[in-house]
C-alpha cells in the first residue's frame, strides 16, 4: 500500500503503520484454521 509501511504480514491480515502513532488494519478473506490457509471462502468475511 502506498505511503505507509508494513510492519506485519500474517495469514489473514497485514499491519501497516501510518505515522503519528496510528496503525491501520488490512483484514483479508483469508481463513486460517490451525495454522493452515483455508481454500473455501466465506462471502462477506473480509
């Protein structure tokens, strides 16, 4: 994402830092269960 910084990467969501103190939360629609990524999707998750 342009203009911000990632901090962290998971399975299902990413953590970009904003500056001033402010984090912003990128959720995707991704499902992890033990570990594992989820082929299935679920509509309307993210």
């Amino acid at each position: 994402m342009e203009g911000k910084e990632l901090m962290r990467k998971g399975k299902v969501k990413e953590v970009y830092d904003l500056g001033n103190g402010m984090l912003e939360f990128l959720f995707t629609d991704n499902i992890s269960v033990f570990d594992k990524i989820i082929p299935t999707s679920i509509r309307h998750k993210g």
